[in-house]
C-alpha cells in the first residue's frame, strides 16, 4: 500500500512539472511590472507568473504558521488554567474529607 501512495505522488509531481514546462514554454513574452513605486525588470511572463504563485504560497505559509504558534498559545494557557482548576478542585477535596473526619 505504501509503494501505491509513493506511486501516486511520483505521478503527480511527474504531471506538475511537465504543466509547468508546458506554462513555461507557452508564455515566453516579455512583460514589464509596474508597482505604482517601482519598475521591475522586463522577464518573461511565466517567470513573473510563477514567482507571484510561489511567494503567495510562502505567504501563505507564513500566515498559517503564525496563526498556527497563537493557537497554540492559545491551547497551552488553556492547558495551564485547567490543571490549575483540578489542582483547586483536589485540594478543596482533600480539604473537605479532612474537615468531616
């Protein structure tokens, strides 16, 4: 079962690269980007297309990192309030069954 996900995924990296190339190939005109601020170089409009699509990605995954260390957090003071709680909770036990003895 494990050579049939490891199959897969070659197939797949396989397909993508060769869309790619075929993105690459296709759309070769050169283009120049206007940022209002700044000019960035003439290069060819898969190269522009391509590195947008990967820093959009890298931002992304940036965003999901950062919102993913909060949540945690998030989870771990939880986790400390909890315990705290139980902590409490045991010792107002114990004091009450010292109290009734």
């Amino acid at each position: 079962m494990r050579w049939l996900k490891y199959l897969i995924i070659v197939i797949l990296c396989v397909i993508a690269l060769a869309v790619g190339i075929g993105f690459a190939w296709l759309n070769t005109d050169a283009v120049v980007i206007d940022l209002f601020f700044i000019t960035l170089p003439q290069a060819s409009l898969s190269l522009w297309l391509m590195a947008s699509f990967v820093l959009g990605g890298f931002a992304g995954v940036l965003a999901t990192g950062v919102g993913m260390m909060l949540l945690r957090t998030q989870l771990n003071a939880a986790k400390r309030k909890v315990s705290a709680a139980n902590q409490e909770l045991d010792r107002l036990r114990t004091a009450s069954l010292k109290q009734s003895a």
